[in-house]
C-alpha cells in the first residue's frame, strides 16, 4: 500500500530512457486532479489480491486508512539511535561562551522540558568545551616539561623560576592586545597564548645564561643583570618585532577565515610587542631582587 501510495502522489521510476550516451528517468504518478486534496487522495484505489482466480480487487484508500493533513517535521533526524530536533543560532558581537551561558540560564528560567527531553549544547560551543578541557590537562604538563628542561639546562631550580618570570607579562601583553582590539578569548587565543610561554622562555634563558656567564667572572649581581639585560635586547627585539610585523596582517585582517587566525596573531603580536620590553625592564629588576635575597655575594664583596 505504502508502495502505490507513493507511486501515486510522489511518483516513482518506471523506467529509464536511453538517448546516445545520455539517459533520463522516466517518472510516472497520478494526475494533479486525483491528488490535489484530501477527498481526491481517499479515493485513490489500491489493488489488492483476492482468492479467486488471482485476480486483484480494487479498493478505495479511505477503507484502509484515515487520511488527515497534519503538520510536524519534514525531516526526523537521528544521532546515535535517537531522535533530535536541531535549534541553530549564531553569536555576533561577543564571545561564544558567554552568549551560550546567557542562552542557558534563561532557557532553565523559562523553558520546562516535557518528559523524555533533554538540551545538548553541540556545535562550535561543544568543541570549545572540549578543548578547554584539553588546554586544563595538556598547559600544566607543557609547563611542567619546560620547568624541567631548564632545570637540566641550568642544574638549579631558582635560576629555572628567573627563566619562567617573563611568562605572566608576555602574557598580560596578549590579554591587552584582545582588549584593545575587541576580541574576545578563544581556542585559537589561547593557542597564541601557548606560544607566547614558548618565546617568553626563550627570551629568559638567554638573559640568565648570560647573566650567569657574567655573574661567573667575578661582577656584582645587579651590574651581571644590568650587563646581561642591555647585551641581550638588541636580538631579542629584533626577533620580537620580526615576529610582530610578520603576524601583523593577520592581526587586522578581516576577510574569510579570519575569525580564527585574528586572535591567534592578535595575542602574538600582543604579547612579542610588549614582553620582551618589560622582560627587559622589570624581570631584571625582580630577578636581581630575588637574586639578592639570596645572600649571595660576589667574590670580590667576599674579599672586602
């Protein structure tokens, strides 16, 4: 039955034609008259065999089945064996997380699920969910290899901090460069973020091993900083401009894709411009402080 009935109203391929090397289908169904309402289509026959003979009784539709016109979902679509009804929205403006928590807690306030329904947030907000998650377990472990890796650089953890205390200020560049620029925090800002740890520790190992190759010829701590600061920020400045002006396009560009690598050159360009300039200033400032408190003295203080 199911078989005639879209036969008849939807039409169905009888058969397919062949001209040359084309072929079109042939697709056959009832006139628009036996279709075009609802007494038209109850009155649709559909043949059925009978036992004499194997001869086919005609019946009309209406003593088989009750024909309604009811409204529902064209579509019904199925995710790992059940039913779901999409909602798709998007976020313009502001970011994405808060758009959603917003969208939560005025749907817990207004909305009450019917029996057997739940909400999903899926999409773009389920992927960033998960790789938040993610950067909560992979940040910590990478921060925890570099503290180990300058702890066998340098064979003392005080001088792996020093190495570390540009980090936060590299960082506060990258969350200035966002605010000024309007952007909010994402995956892709946070990867930049990432980044900026990387060049952040390589601009304090370079200041500390000088410091200590200096600190080692007998020169006071704060004239070693001093001695290594100013020798070390004329490449550190380069490298951190080369890295700026290179990343700058992508900062202000607005075109497609842009929504994903804007942040990510935005908090580079951020952080690279403003780090290495107060890595140069403060961090040896703080680090010949904590240096100090130390007690440790120079072999020729030692001597006086």
């Amino acid at each position: 039955m199911n078989t005639v009935i879209q036969a008849a109203l939807a039409g169905t391929n009888a058969t397919t034609l062949l001209e040359g090397d084309r072929q079109f289908s042939v697709v056959i169904r009832l006139p628009a008259e036996y279709r075009s309402s609802l007494e038209a289509v109850d009155k649709v026959k559909v043949a059925l065999a009978t036992t004499s003979g194997g001869a086919n009784a005609y019946i009309p539709l209406n003593e088989l089945a009750n024909i309604t016109l009811d409204t529902g979902a064209s579509y019904i679509y199925h995710e790992e064996g059940e039913r779901y009804i999409p909602v798709k929205f998007s976020v313009r403006d502001r970011d994405l997380g808060g758009a959603v928590a917003e969208a939560q807690r005025r749907i817990a306030q207004n909305v009450k699920l019917p029996s057997g329904y739940r909400l999903v947030w899926a999409g773009e907000f389920e992927d960033l969910e998960n790789a938040k998650a993610r950067l909560e377990v992979i940040v910590p472990i990478s921060l925890l290899l570099i503290l180990a890796l300058l702890y066998a650089l340098f064979n003392s953890l005080r001088d792996s901090l020093m190495a570390l205390a540009g980090i936060p200020f590299a960082a506060g560049g990258g969350i200035l460069a966002l605010y000024l620029t309007g952007l909010n925090f994402s995956i892709s800002s946070a990867i930049g973020f990432v980044s900026l740890f990387g060049v952040s520790v390589m601009n304090g190992i370079l200041i500390m091993t000088y410091f200590n190759e200096v600190k080692a010829s007998g020169i006071e701590t704060t004239a070693a900083m001093f001695q290594a600061a100013s020798q070390r920020m004329r490449p550190m400045l380069m490298t951190a401009l080369s890295a700026c002006i290179g990343l700058l396009p992508a900062a202000v560009s607005t075109g497609i894709g842009s929504q994903v690598q804007r942040p990510l050159a935005t908090v580079v360009v951020g952080g690279m411009f403003i780090g290495p300039i107060i890595l140069l200033v403060v961090v040896p400032a703080l680090q010949t402080l904590f240096l100090d408190r130390t007690g440790e003295r120079s072999p020729t203080a030692a001597e006086s």
